[in-house]
C-alpha cells in the first residue's frame, strides 16, 4: 500500500528574495521604500542646510503674539489685539462656513438642474443647458466678481431705508438688504432656548430615519408610505410644542437703523454672500452634469418597470432612478465638493477673511514667516480635503450596489 505524503518543505535562502516570486515583488517594494526614504532625507537635510545658510529659523512663536489687524466678519470674538493664531482660527472658520454653505446650496441646484435636463419640456431642458455651458465655460473668478459688483452697485445704501419717504424698505419689517451686505434678525438663547435648538435637530435626525424607514419598507413589502407631510410634521411640530411649552425661550434682535448703518441682529456682509453664491452656482453646473450622467446611465427599462407598477414619475425619480445613480454620481461629487473648498481662497479678491487672507495673507506679511505660514496653508487644506474625502468614501459605500 503505498502512501502519499507532502514533500518537505525547502529552507529559506537569501536568493529566494529575486528568484522566488512569492517574496519577489515584497522586495522591490521594499528596495523602493528605502529609496524613498533616502530622498525624502536628502531633500530634508538639504532644506534644512540652505534655511541654516540663510539664517532662517522654522519656528511658530509668532502666533503667540498681537495680530494687530481687525477681521469684518468673525464667528468667535476676536479683536485687533488678540494673537495670529486666533486670527487664524476666525479664517479657518469661515472657511469652513463658505465651504458649507456652497456644498449644500450647489448641491440642491445641481441635483435640481441635472433632473431638468431631462426634462420632456424643451424650454425648460434648453434653459438648464444654456446655464450649465454658461457657468462651466466661464471661471469662477469672474463670477465672483460678478455678483460682488451687483451686491454693491446696485442694492441700496443704509441711508436709503431712512425717513417716512424712504427709497428702500426692509422685508417683513426684519430683512434689510444693503450694498453693505444683509441685515437679519439675531435669535438669543437661554438655557431652555438651547433645548428647543436639541430637539430640533432630533427632529432633523427623526426625519431621515422616518424616511429611511419608509423606503426601506416599500422595497421589503411595497407597502409606500406617504413621505411629504410626516416628514414636515416630525421635522417643525416637536420644536413648535417644545417652544410653546417651555415659555418662547427664544427672542429675536433686530435690526433697526441707527446713524449711518444697522445696529442690532446679523450682519451677513456681500463678499460673503458673493462668494457662496459664485462657488455654488458655478459648481452646481458641474453637478448638474454628474446628476445628468448618472441618471441617463439607469436602464430605460427600470423606469418603465416602475411606471408599470403604477408608480407616479416623482416616485419613480426618488426611489428607482436616483438611488441606483447615486454610484455614479457620488465620486465624481466628492472632486467639485473639493474644488468648492479649494476654490474658496479667491475670496480675497473680494475682501472676505478666510484662511488664505489671514493667515497666509496679513499675518504672513507682517511676520515675515512665509515657510511657517503657507506650510500651516498646506495643511489645513490637506487635514480638511482627506476629511471630506473621507466622509464622502463613507457615503458612497452605502449607497454602492451590494452584489450578492
């Protein structure tokens, strides 16, 4: 009877390393690495030798000390004599506030924008076409400046809203739109006012659920559940009850003309308002593209299947086309959410502090520290581009087909 019996396993040898091709490819990777290593050495020590040769130090104490320069819009205080880094750190938020805002505001008109395109009626397909080639084919740049021109050429002044024969008026008593940006109403919280601001945003968190939940339902069982108005309900009547309940914790400044300007409320100045504006419908057309792709890239057939179930075309737009386009339109959204976030450093073309105007802008000018400065530039851009990245890799796996 004979027996079969693995053969014994040959000991490792060094030339193992290049002719073996299970620890070939291992090598060169690491040869690679080590080559690498060494460069990226080289080139440190290099810099570091020409800064000593300069008589250049890399240090960050200057951000200890007075900024000495005052910053229009600020959402943390600060004054002139607070330090660089807390200059800094208004311009990073309201970095991150434009940012924001234009994400969302061009996401909504791209997603609108792509959907008309699409549209059966040839004027509005034609309009949508005429305003993607418009604003895809002209730099955002231009645009900006656009809209900052008629922000301050062609609204009113403060002095305007003045007298019973006034030239302007505010909007319902509370909005003032000026060519020095937009006056608004200022909510002021206490404690309780702080509780209806929670369960507002638990409502926010309740709605999507509820949706979520919903949809989730009719692909289970084809149950379809009404998705309008108990999403408006669980989202504003929770806040209303606990408003009323406890005691209108929440008042509103506003504001009211005083000498030669608004006092009082929000101050929402028009570099801020052009900057948004310009990111958001510029990049919107690009979206509206994406959404466009996407949705053209669904099968005919999943439309008419859905149309033969009786569904009606909102329903099939919400809950056939767009959940299977999103695989195709979420990567390439990630590329114009980080354009929007990089392209926000031409705010100083209109006078609005962000980052680059304070941080690599004031503050590098009167210290000096130009390394210091654009390399703490680099970061932030690089710390808040991998964020968003991340956070939208996160998205587009639950969204992606899952293959059984």
């Amino acid at each position: 009877m004979t027996t079969m019996t693995d053969p014994p396993k040959a000991s490792f040898k060094l030339s193992m390393l290049l002719n073996d091709t299970r620890y070939r490819s291992y090598t060169f990777q690491f040869i690679a690495l080590i080559l690498l290593i060494a460069a990226m050495a080289y080139l440190g020590s290099n810099l570091a030798q020409n800064l000593r040769d300069a008589g250049l130090n890399i240090s960050y104490d200057f951000l200890g000390e007075p900024s000495n320069y005052d910053i229009n819009q600020s959402l943390i205080e600060y004054d002139s004599r607070s330090s660089h880094w807390r200059a800094s750190l208004v311009g990073v938020l309201n970095t991150l506030l434009v940012a924001f805002l234009a994400c969302i505001t061009a996401t909504i008109i791209g997603v609108v924008a792509g959907v008309l395109r699409l549209s059966n009626n040839w004027l509005v397909r034609k309009l949508m076409a005429g305003y993607v080639e418009a604003f895809r084919n002209v730099p955002v740049l231009i645009w900006i400046l656009i809209i900052y021109t008629i922000m301050t050429a062609v609204m009113p002044a403060p002095r305007d809203f003045r007298g019973d024969d006034a030239e302007a008026s505010m909007i319902l008593g509370s909005f003032a739109f000026t060519n020095r940006g937009v006056y608004m109403p200022k909510p002021l919280l206490d404690p309780l006012g702080w509780m209806v601001v929670g369960v507002f945003v638990a409502s926010i968190i309740g709605m999507f659920a509820y949706r979520r939940y919903a949809t989730k339902l009719l692909y289970d069982t084809g149950k379809l559940l009404p998705m309008g108005w108990p999403s408006l309900v669980i989202l504003f009547v929770p806040a209303i009850l606990a408003f009323f309940i406890l005691g209108r914790p929440i008042e509103l400044e506003y504001p009211e003309l005083g000498g030669f300007n608004f006092n009082g409320g929000i101050q929402v100045l028009g570099s801020l308002i052009a900057l948004w504006f310009a990111l958001a419908i510029y990049t919107g057309a690009f979206i509206a593209e994406n959404v466009r792709a996407g949705i053209q890239a669904v099968s005919r057939g999943q439309t008419e299947a859905a149309a033969a179930l009786g569904l009606r075309p909102r329903r099939v737009m919400n809950l056939v086309v767009l959940p299977q386009a999103l695989r195709i339109i979420i990567p390439p959204l990630i590329s114009n959410y980080l354009n929007i976030t990089k392209n926000s450093s031409l705010a100083i073309a209109v006078g609005y502090m962000d980052i680059t105007g304070t941080l690599g802008g004031i503050t590098l000018n009167q210290t000096g520290r130009a390394i210091e400065a654009v390399l703490l530039l680099m970061l932030f851009y690089l710390v808040i581009s991998l964020a968003i990245s991340g956070v939208m890799n996160v998205y587009n796996n639950t969204v992606r087909l899952k293959e059984r």
